[in-house]
C-alpha cells in the first residue's frame, strides 16, 4: 500500500499524547543507596493499578532487610549487579542483571532485598496493586531469567515482553491484574508504533537516552523522566538522536476502587490496614511464620 508522508506519521487515528512529565530527581536514602523514585512521589502520588516505580541503586551496606508486604505485587528488574533475597518461607535466590522477579505478596510476605555482594547493583522496582478479591490470596512468585524473557526485533527496535505483547510475541507470564511491561531499546533514527489496550493507563520511564513520544514534532524527553500517557489507541515513538533510547513501556487497567497505604501494606480500608499491622505484629492470617523467621 503506498501512503502519502503526512499519512505515514499517523498510524494511531488517537495517539495517546503526554499527560504529564515528571523528573525522577535522585534521593540519597542512607549510606551506599540512591533512588529516583517517579511513581509514588507527591508530583505522581500514583497512576491506577500502579502505586510505586523506584529506579535503585544500592551498594553495600544498603539493602532493605526484613521487612512484610500485603495486599500488592512488586516486579524487580535487575539492570546491572545482583539483588539477593530471602523469604520467611525459606525461598531465597539472587535476581541477577536482565531478570524478573514477580511477587505476588498477597496475604503476606516478609523478606529481605539485598545487593549481591560489592560494587553497584540497579534496577526497577514497580508495585502494582492488587483488586479487593485479590488481596488476601496465596502468596506467589513468577521467576523470569533474562534468557527467558521473550525477545523481539524489527528495524532498529528491540522489545523485551516482560508482560503483556509486542512485536507479535506475548509473554508467558500471569498477572492478576492485567498489566504490560516492556523494555524496548531503539536505535537512532528507529521509531515504532506499540498498541495499548484503550481503558489503560500507561507510561514510559525513560532507562538511557533521549525519544520523542506521542507526535512526531514533540519535544526530545530525556533518561529519568516518567510520561504518563493521555488516553487513545497506542503511543508512537522516535529515536531522532545519535545514541541508543531504552525505556519502559509500563500499562495496567485501572482498578477503581479506593486505596489505603500505610508503608508496605496497601488496603481499600483503614480497618483493613489496622488489621494489616495486627496480622503482622501478632504473626496470624498470613504472617505465620514471621513469628520465627529472621533473615540470614
Ligand atoms: C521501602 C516498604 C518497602 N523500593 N526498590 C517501605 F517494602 C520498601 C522497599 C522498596 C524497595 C526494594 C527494592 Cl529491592 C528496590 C524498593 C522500595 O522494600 F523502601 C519502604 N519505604
Ligand atoms: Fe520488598
């Protein structure tokens, strides 16, 4: 089919445009750790279903050590180094650079995140959250080592379907509430043109470079900035400079239901997060076996 250059530029009758840009600054928090968190700051209190995205770096002695979840699900992506983490039910293993751990914290979980040894260890740290019928089920993990990730390239663009689809190759892995991640890499002069289910919200939190999202003639966004996307069919995106863009595709159907958080307990209601702390204080309904446990 031959098409006019002005068609060309369109291939989402409604692009979704950005809604809003926010820096993610960098916050020292104690010796040997850094985060630029974008979700979840006061600019960005959250963005339905998701409630945190934290870019860490951390060095020994920082670490998060033993500490509980509820009621959410948090996806680490290692970048570069190693995370070591142990739980109170005795898993433990280390997320090594380009692998996925997917925790669904459910009713309860208390583990320890750690770096894996010297140097600097990165990653993403994304928490989304979980329906009200969802919050107390089983705790679960979805494992996904870097050469299992399914992969994806066509002229200059590269994906990496983390979850959800792309490029025509779908991820294999479930989330409860229907979310999509994926990394893409583009290279100068690269652009693609990637579907997101309309009732969605979605973002791009830009890894390394510089890409031009939503129109053709938009400004040049640079690394550690988040767009949240207006609404509309999919988002179009350009690499018009001279090194490599990656980023982070990030959508998820909004909840729409309310949201009570006190630290790593997200409930609908306060009387559920008193009995969040209970339950954690007192080890019951869930927390069992925080009663023993100590990381190692
Ligand atoms: C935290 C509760 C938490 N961002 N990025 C309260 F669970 C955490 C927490 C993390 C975290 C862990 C890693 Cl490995 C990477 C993260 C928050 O564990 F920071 C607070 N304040
Ligand atoms: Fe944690």
């Amino acid at each position: 089919m031959i098409m006019s250059v002005t068609d060309q530029r369109f291939e989402f009758q409604r692009p979704r445009l950005i809604a809003k840009k926010v820096l993610a600054e960098p916050r020292v928090a104690g010796r040997g750790a850094v985060f630029r968190r974008s979700i979840g700051r006061p600019e960005l209190e959250s963005l339905d279903p998701f409630l945190l995205l934290d870019d860490f770096s951390l060095s020994p002695p920082a670490g998060f050590p033993d500490h509980p979840h509820r009621g959410f699900e948090t996806v680490t992506y290692v970048l570069q180094g190693g995370i070591s983490h142990q739980d109170f039910a005795g898993n433990k293993g280390i997320i090594h650079a380009g692998d996925v751990q997917w925790m669904t914290a459910g009713r309860g979980m208390v583990h320890s995140e750690m770096p894996a040894g010297e140097g600097t260890h990165t990653g993403l740290q994304l928490w989304i959250n979980l329906a009200s019928k969802d919050k107390m089920i089983e705790p679960m993990y979805q494992e996904l080592l870097s050469d299992d990730i399914p992969k994806a390239e066509k002229e200059g663009v590269e994906v990496k379907v983390i979850a959800g689809e792309a490029m025509g190759v779908q991820s294999s892995l479930y989330t409860r509430t229907p979310t999509m991640y994926l990394d893409f890499t583009l290279k100068p002069n690269a652009e693609y043109h990637q579907s997101i289910p309309e009732p969605w919200n979605s973002f791009v939190y830009i890894i390394e470079g510089e890409g031009v999202f939503g129109m053709p003639n938009s400004s040049r966004r640079s690394a550690h900035h988040i767009l949240v996307l207006g609404p509309g069919e999919g988002v179009s995106m350009w690499n018009k400079s001279s090194k490599p863009l990656r980023f982070i595709l990030g959508g998820g159907l909004p909840l729409n239901e309310p949201v009570v958080q006190h630290g790593p307990f997200v409930m609908n209601t306060q009387a559920e997060i008193d009995k969040a702390i209970e339950d954690y204080n007192y080890a019951k309904n869930g927390f069992e076996m925080a009663r023993q446990w100590r990381s190692k």
